[in-house]
C-alpha cells in the first residue's frame, strides 16, 4: 500500500448568516485514515461553492471577471494550491490553505491551525504530534492577508493562507484538527467560507469524498473546541471517475431516409434517445445561437444576472431547480413564446437568433412527433405534436453553459454539470458544441458517454412520453459531466403540453397490446407540481404509477 492514497478528502465549511455576528472561531476536527504515505493539501474550492446558500447575499465574483469563468479558480488554486507555482514554495511542502471570502472587508483575521499539537513547525516531521491530535490544542500558524489583486469592484477577497503544511509519510496518523477564525470581529456581512482539505495522491488517488461539513447557523459562536464534525456527503460535485464507455451506437434517425418512423420507435423503446440527421436545420443558425449564448455566458456576472436569478426563469449558476441541486453549470431557462417581450434581458441579435432556433426546433420536433405517431400506428399523424405545439403548450428552453474545469485531470476526479435526471416533458431536443460530457444511462443501469456532435439533434425521451406510450418508450436517466478541457454549451427546447391536459397511456397503444395502464390520469400541471418539489435526481413518475 505503500504510496497509495486511499481517500481524498474534503472538508467543506459555509457560513452565510453571520449578518452582522462577530465570528468569534469555529472549530472541527476530522479523522484521517486509511492514509498509509500522502501529501496532504488543502485546497480552498471556494470557487465550488461559491454561490450556495447566499441568497441575499451579494454575492462573491471570484469565478466570473476572468475569461471562461473558471480562470480565476484555476489561478486561484494554482497559485496556492496545485499549480506551476505549486504551494510547495514556501517551505518546500504542499501546504495548507483555507480561503474566506467576505463581502464586508473584516479588519484582520488570524487563522489558527494545529495538526495534532505539532504548531507550525514545518520542517519538523508529523510523527508523534499526529497521533496524538484528538486532543485539541490550537496552535498559531497564519495570519490573513487581504490579496490586493482580489480587490476588485470594491469587494475585497479576504484570502488567508494558513502555511500550515506537512507530508504525511506517518503510518500512525489519525486524525487532523484545523481551527479557523478571525482574531478581531467582523462584522462577517454573508460570509461564505468553505474549507476544502484534500490529500491529493502522489501517485493515485481512488475515492473520493467529503467526511464533513457543518452550517455554522446551527451553531451559537463561540463554537466549543469540540464542535463536532457531521458526516455528511456534503459536495456532491466531485467524484472519481469511473470508466465510462463510449456509446459508439447511438442509434441515428434520418429524417429524410424511409424507415425513419421504425427507427425512431425502436429507439426510444430501447435507449429512449436517439440523435437527428437530415434535419434541416441550417448549421449557421446553430452556431449563431452557440455564439450568441457565449457572448452572454462571459459577460460580467452582474450583466448576466439582470435576467434575475432563476426560479424557475432567468439566470442561474450553479443551483438547479428548488430543491438544492446544484451543478458546475451556468444557465439561461425560459418559457417558450413567441412575445419577445419574455427575452427582454438579451439583446437584439441574442433574441433574433433564439426565436429563429425555437421556430427551427419547433418544425423539427412536429416531424419527429409525426414520425414517431406514424412508427406506434396511432390513426392521427399529428396526435402527440398538437400536444407539445399548441397555443396553450408548455415548452421551456434552456441554454447551458459548462465552463472547463482544468483542474479535473490533476484531481483525478470528475465534476457533475448536470446530475442525473428525467425530464419532465415529452421530448427535449438538444443540441450542443462539440464538447463532450453528456452521458445516458442504459437499461442495466450503465452509464454511457455520448459522442458530440454539433451537426445534429439529441432527442431525449421525457417522462410523459413514457405514461403515453405506457412504458413502452423509456425516460431516459441522462446527465452531464463537466469537461476539464473544453466548455460545454447546450441548448434544449423541453416540450410540454398545455397545463389542464390529461395525461394518460395512449388508447391505441394500450389497445394494440391489450395491457391495463400503469399509471394513474394526472394533469401536466399536477405533473409539473409534483416535479418542482422533487430533487433532481428523484424517481418522479412513482408517485403517478398504479
Ligand atoms: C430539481 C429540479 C430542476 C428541474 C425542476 C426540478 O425540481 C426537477 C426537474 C428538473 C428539470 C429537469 C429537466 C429540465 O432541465 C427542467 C427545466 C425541467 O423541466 O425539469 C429542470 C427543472 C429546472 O431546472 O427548473
Ligand atoms: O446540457 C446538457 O447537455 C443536458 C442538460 C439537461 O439534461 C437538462 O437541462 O435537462
Ligand atoms: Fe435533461
């Protein structure tokens, strides 16, 4: 085992309430173990983090005055953590470091570390001092500094590097302390602090995952040294990766080839995906649209977020849905229609070039709804289109933005953009940059990795699609990963039908195979309901089976 990490671990720590609450210091310890020869950095992923549970709060712009959104993470870290100039600088050791961002500039702040009851002592080894750290003694180590290039629009980033470093090649160790907390009192105006330790492999890293987290909310401060560590999957984000074939199959429908109508219902009954060739759809208006979405996706945050933050509508970043989701993507969500009033927060050629593409997108998903009638023998070609298409029909676009995340390859690790899900509605059509990261789910439960392709159309079966066709057509469990070298953009026109229709399996369906229903009438508004108060990644439909 010698060599070998076993676990990486992150610690992650948020304050958001401290309105004007003097942060006298928090506390928490953790165990280590399973960790035979690692060197141990601490890593600030404020720049996961960095707009949870603020709401109210201004919010912190580490990620967003940089080119793609992530360069400041990545130099953020680079320059502290893991990068060229790797923390290794100071004493020659990976070091420790914890990041607090604070809206309002505290005066000065003194972070305060001890591993075991071995202070700041780098070049003296870890050995005994590390086995004895269950018992809590703090020991100075830094002093914060305000980083004067974070200063930027008046809000100051208030980095304090805790030089508290060392490379455990200790068997005995056993457990870590760190104590964080300014020396003179705020007022910590939404403070946001996260703290993210991880031992970061030399050589490999297997797993990993977070052994802790509190909201300092519980809490009363002054907090008592042995302020307890929940065990708590608290960053969902970051995972190992696990090998993830390649779907070199993706079944391809033309629409303009006989036996389209087959190929589109074989399809969904076996993957419930399937991609469009021979749409139509000028490659020029995609990429005007890509483009146009970019431009938006890199301007200043403050820009973006007069779209006013989503819910469901407008901007989002970072937090999917209302149910705490959240992703390593940046979105645009709206209701379909055709008042481009409902666009006003892009500008002209944003706006023109959207419209263009939902009437595209709209032509092309009348033909795959009429192919898709025609393949199940429904009499009515147009039986499941009118549906999605009328006046009253609930269709949603949305636009995605996953920035690299460069970072990835050297964690070994991989980044959730968007968890795993159903949607909702009949189908989604969706169309990306030739970025991979979308993956969908097979039937025995695999996850497989879809080639880009951004000449064509994803077709994506939806849960009401599913009922229709009575489990015959398969909702397809579908999510995307962050990529650690390109960004993503996706662009995805849900479509839903009116609110008061009845959805229920399809007579014909049912008829041609003589099987009773498996889900009981419900209306797309009770549907929608019923979803917005599901977490992303819920069974949805189960509430709605026989
Ligand atoms: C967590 C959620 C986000 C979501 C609404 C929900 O409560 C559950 C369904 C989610 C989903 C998935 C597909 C689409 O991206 C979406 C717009 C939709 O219709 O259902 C999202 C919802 C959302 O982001 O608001
Ligand atoms: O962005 C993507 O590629 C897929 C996103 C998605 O599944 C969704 O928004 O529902
Ligand atoms: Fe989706």
């Amino acid at each position: 085992m010698d060599g070998v990490v076993d676990a990486v671990i992150v610690l992650s720590l948020r304050l958001w309430s401290f309105v004007q609450e003097p942060l006298e210091h928090i506390a928490f310890r953790f165990i280590v173990w399973k960790i035979v020869e690692v060197e141990v950095w601490a890593i600030a992923l404020k720049i996961l983090f960095n707009s949870f549970n603020t709401e109210g709060v201004e919010r912190p712009v580490f990620n967003t005055e940089m080119e793609d959104g992530v360069g400041a993470s990545t130099c953020f870290l680079e320059r502290f953590g893991l990068g060229e100039h790797d923390a290794r600088n100071t004493f020659g050791l990976p070091q420790l470091l914890l990041s607090i961002s604070t809206a309002s500039r505290p005066s000065s702040c003194t972070f305060l570390a001890t591993i075991g009851e071995d202070h700041y002592r780098p070049s003296s080894p870890p050995s005994a001092a590390l086995v004895g750290g269950h018992r809590w003694r703090p020991g100075i180590s830094g002093t914060g500094t305000v980083d004067g290039e974070r200063m930027r629009k008046g809000r100051p980033r208030f980095l304090c590097s805790c030089a508290h470093h060392y490379s455990v090649s200790d068997r005995h160790l056993r457990s870590l302390s760190l104590f964080a907390g300014p020396s003179s009192h705020g007022p910590w105006i939404g403070s946001d602090c996260n703290i993210g330790l991880s031992a970061v492999p030399s050589i490999s890293c297997t797993h990993l995952f977070s052994i802790g987290s509190f909201h300092l909310e519980q809490f009363r401060v002054p907090l008592a040294d042995s302020a307890m560590v929940v065990l708590a999957n608290t960053i969902p984000l970051l995972r190992s990766p696990k090998a993830c074939a390649y779907f070199s199959s993706v079944p391809v429908v033309d629409l303009s080839e006989p036996g389209a109508a087959e190929a589109i219902v074989s399809a969904c009954g076996e993957f419930g995906f399937f991609k469009v060739a021979g749409h139509g759809i000028p490659m020029e208006l995609m990429q005007r649209l890509e483009l146009e979405a970019l431009r938006f996706f890199h301007s200043p945050q403050a820009e973006k977020e007069k779209a006013g933050v989503a819910n469901p509508f407008g901007y989002g970043n970072k937090r999917i849905g209302p149910n705490g989701d959240v992703g390593w993507v940046e979105y645009l969500l709206f209701a379909v229609t055709a008042d481009p009033s409902a666009y006003a927060c892009m500008d002209y050629s944003f706006r023109s070039a959207l419209m263009e593409y939902l009437l595209g997108v709209r032509k092309l998903a009348s033909e795959v709804l009429e192919l898709m009638a025609d393949g199940l023998k429904l009499k009515q070609r147009e039986a499941l289109s009118n549906l999605v298409l009328g006046d009253e029909s609930d269709g949603l676009i949305r636009l995605n933005h996953y920035p690299k995340f460069p970072l990835l390859e050297r964690l070994n690790c991989s980044l959730t953009g968007f968890g795993e899900h159903t949607d909702p509605q009949l189908i989604s059509i969706l169309r990306s940059n030739n970025s991979t990261g979308l993956q969908i789910s097979l039937r025995d439960g695999s996850w497989v990795s879809v080639p880009p392709d951004n000449e064509s159309f994803f077709i994506i079966v939806g849960d009401t699609l599913q009922v229709l066709t009575n489990g015959r057509f398969k909702s397809v469990r579908h999510r995307v990963l962050a990529n650690g070298s390109k960004s993503r953009v996706s662009m995805i026109y849900f479509f839903g039908p009116a609110p008061t229709e009845k959805i229920v399996p399809l007579g014909e369906v049912m008829g041609e195979r003589a099987e009773p229903s498996k889900y009981r009438e419900f209306t797309w508004s009770e549907y929608k309901k019923a979803a917005y108060k599901t977490k992303l990644g819920d069974y949805r439909l189960g509430q709605f089976e026989k």
